[in-house]
C-alpha cells in the first residue's frame, strides 16, 4: 500500500494536528521514505536470530531494597497542612452519599 496525501492528511486529522499544503507534501514524503525503509526491513532473514526485548544487555542498577529507618512523625508533619499528629488530614473528594 502507497502512503498518499490523504492517508496523511487522515492521519493528521485523527491527532488534531492542523497542516499546511506545504507540510502534507513534505510528510507524506518522509512517512513514505519511513515505511519503504521499514518495508526494506522487512525482507531481512532474521529466523536465526533470536527475539530480544533490547538491543543491548541490560543488568540492574537500582540499589538493593533493604529496610531503613523511617523519617520521624513530627519531621514527616512538619510541613502538612493538616494534622492530627497520626494522620495527613485531607478534604473529602468523594461523596459519602448522604
């Protein structure tokens, strides 16, 4: 299927995306070289290539998860707006149904 000018044209449409004469013409040009380009991946033979998530090996770089101690009650408080010393205090966001 050839991409045409209306098929960008539609495409531009559904994103509300609101394109000059002159920007159809040049997009439908460059989504054309994509997809071709695209579609020239597609003839590749990868059946001997095994399926990856990434192109390179990744490992963990987060920290190990291990217990500390927790910020005090007071410091945690310190800058809330309302408190009862054991909880935040928030306004309601949801009706009751009452």
């Amino acid at each position: 299927m050839e991409l045409t000018r209306e098929n960008v044209a539609k495409i531009a449409r559904l994103s509300r995306l609101s394109l000059s004469d002159e920007e159809l013409d040049r997009f439908t040009e460059q989504l054309g070289e994509i997809l071709d380009y695209v579609q020239l991946l597609n003839e590749v033979d990868t059946s001997g290539v095994e399926p990856m998530a990434h192109a390179g090996d990744l490992t963990n770089v987060f920290r190990e998860d291990e217990p500390h101690p927790s910020l005090p009650r007071d410091q945690a408080f310190a800058n809330a707006p309302k408190s009862d010393g054991k909880y935040f205090l928030v306004p309601p966001i949801l009706e009751t149904g009452e």
